[in-house]
C-alpha cells in the first residue's frame, strides 16, 4: 500500500462519527479500515463463489513426504 491518493470525500456527519467511535481513529484510518472491510467481503464473497473449484498446482506425494512420522505434524 505504497501508492496513496488523496480524496475529497461528503459524507453524512453522523455516519461518520458513529464509524470513528467505532474505530476509535480519525477520518483517515477509519476510511481506511472501512475501505479494507468492504474489500475483503468483496474477496471472502468471490472465493465463496468457487465452491472448491480452485485450480491447485499441488503435488500430493511431496505433501505425504513434508509429514512427520508416526502423527501429526503440527508443533504447539
């Protein structure tokens, strides 16, 4: 996100202090944050809409191979 743009933005006043006592931030970072909630639904809602049908370039042989013997491979 090194690429910024300045705005001029009208926005309803009570919309605005409501979302800035939600975050409590200042215009910019709660602008920000709602910009990034937005995207983020937008990109949870297309990848909900593959239904699984991601291509995967995945080997299953070399996952077999990453596991640790004998159980599980998580570590605490």
């Amino acid at each position: 996100m090194n690429d910024m743009r300045k705005i001029t933005a009208i926005l309803p006043t009570r919309l605005l202090a409501a979302a800035q006592d939600a975050t409590g931030q200042g215009v910019t970072e709660t602008l920000r944050r709602a910009l990034e909630t937005l995207a983020h639904a937008d990109w949870s809602r297309r990848m909900l809409a593959l239904e699984g049908r991601a291509l995967l370039q995945v080997d299953l042989d070399d996952l077999r191979q990453d596991r640790t013997p004998g159980g599980s491979d998580r570590t605490a």
